[in-house]
C-alpha cells in the first residue's frame, strides 16, 4: 500500500519492538530531563507569561527614528522584555508587578513614544489563571484518558494512547524552554490542541488494528494512509501560519504555531513508533490480554 505524499512504506517486520520504542522514549527522557533542569533552576517547569504571573503590558510607537535603545532609556524601571512588532513599527514593552502602570505610560509618552494599548494584570488573578489553566490540562488529559480505557476495555492498547498523548505534550514544553517560549492562555490552547491531535490519530490506528479485518500490518497500512495525510496537512498548515506570523510579528501566533509544529511531529513519531510497538507486542505476545 503506498502512504501518501510519496512518503516510502516501512517495513515493520524488519524491526523488533525494542528497536522501535527505543527513539519516542529517548526523545521523551531527554524532553523530561529537560523540563526537570528547568524546574530545578527557576522553580517552574516552563517559564510563565505576564498572563499567569501579573505585570503590565503596553504597546507603544516611536516617533519618526526612535529606536529600541531609545524605548530602553525611557524608563526608571527596567522592562522585562522589549518586543518589535514590524507590521506597524510599535514595540509591546513588559513589566513586573513592581511598576506602576501610570509611571511607566507617563514615562513612555515624555521620551516621545505614543501609547496604542496598556493591560495590567494583578499578581493574584494571574496566580488564579494559572491555576485554572493547569487544572484544565490535567482535567482534560484525565477525561482523554478514561474515554481511552472505557473504549478499548484493555490494558496495552489504552496506555500506548496516554503514553503517546503524554510524550505530545511534554516534548513541545521542553522546546518552549529551549526557544524561551513562555506559557501563556494562547501556549495553554495550543496543548489541548495537541492532546486532541494525538488522541485522533492513536485512536485511528487502535481501532483499525483492533476492531477491523485483515491482519495486523494491512490494517496498520490502511490506518496510516488516513492519519499521515490528517497530521502532515495540519503540520504544514501550522507551518505556514508560523512563517506569516513571524514576518508579521504576531509573536502569540507564532509561539503557538511552534508548539503545534513540534508537537505534530512528536506524534507522528509516537503514533507510529510506540502505539505501533506495543499494539504489535500485545497482539502476537498476547501481553495485557
């Protein structure tokens, strides 16, 4: 059977399930290791946006040649992170909790620079929100999980969905620490997202290994010609999104077209190296049944 986009067909039965589950585990240990340094340095697992622990955010636009230095010098207080946006030539400037909002908006338009847009969000209600969205992770992918085992009535074939939705997660937070990408509502949307790709494309290939006729690699075949053209066309549509945002300077949609990116092809990896590993080994080893 040919896969699409002229992609080759594997071979399966020329590697052992050892040999297949050793790279979606590697990737997943050194993803886990990653995040785990992280915490041990910052005490978070991934860095927090404004959103989730308070400040101020405000957008401003120079006036004729003033440049990034010039928005630098402009305020008492050290911003936490200047932004360009080059679709309109203003600058998004972030604060701490520790600034007053009308200080720094009165500092901005003394050195010159007008300002579009300021958002303040308190330190409690960012703490709320981050724990809102946590709790919405954890509540989602625990549901995903149930609805898993409730289908499948079977030990193997339903961890091989969790462990692989697991792995789409967490790989993508360790590259937002590496790329400095910070957790923000839009990074949050962007994991859910990610849980529901992953569960869509191991649930296909379960099912039609499971619950349809022929043997276990025509069945694996016909599975994987539907959910390699599903994930490579939303890849490439998030893969394009990337680009424009970028030269658009739209940094949350680029932020959460990165996540989507990196968590689309961690499951391409996982689906059909795992979930493909342990339903071989359960179906001709009998193991879980």
């Amino acid at each position: 059977m040919q896969l699409p986009f002229g992609l080759p067909e594997v071979d399966y039965s020329n590697y052992t399930n050892r040999q297949l589950v050793a790279v979606p585990l590697g990737v997943l240990l050194v993803a886990l290791v990653i995040i785990g340094g992280f915490w041990a340095v910052t005490g978070t697992p991934v860095d927090p946006g404004i959103a989730f622990t308070g400040g101020t955010e405000m957008r401003v636009v120079g006036a004729g040649d003033q440049s990034r230095a010039d928005l630098e010098a402009a305020f008492d207080s050290q911003p936490t992170s200047i932004q360009s946006v080059p679709s309109d030539d203003s600058f998004i400037v972030t604060f701490d909790n520790d600034v007053s909002t009308n200080t720094v908006e009165n500092q901005a338009q003394q050195a010159g620079f007008e300002v579009l847009s300021v958002d303040a969000t308190s330190a409690s209600f960012g703490e709320s929100a981050q724990i809102q969205a946590i709790g919405g992770v954890i509540v989602s992918f625990g549901g995903m999980s149930i609805l898993v085992f409730a289908m499948f009535r079977s030990f193997v074939p339903s961890i091989a969905v969790v462990a692989s939705a697991f792995s789409d997660i967490v790989v993508p937070v360790a590259l937002m620490n590496l790329l400095g990408i910070e957790l923000t509502l839009g990074s949050v949307a962007a994991l859910l997202m990610l849980i529901g790709y992953s569960v869509d494309s191991d649930i296909l290939l379960n099912n039609h290994i499971i619950r349809r006729s022929g043997g276990f690699y025509e069945s694996a075949y016909r599975a994987m010609e539907t959910g390699i053209t599903m994930t490579l066309t939303s890849l490439s549509a998030m893969a394009v999104m990337t680009v424009v945002a970028a030269l658009f300077g739209i940094d949350l949609l680029t932020s959460i077209g990165l996540i989507l990116v990196f968590g689309l092809a961690t499951d391409l990896m996982n689906t059909y190296m795992l979930n493909m590993s342990l339903l071989r080994w359960w179906k001709f080893e009998g193991v879980g049944r």
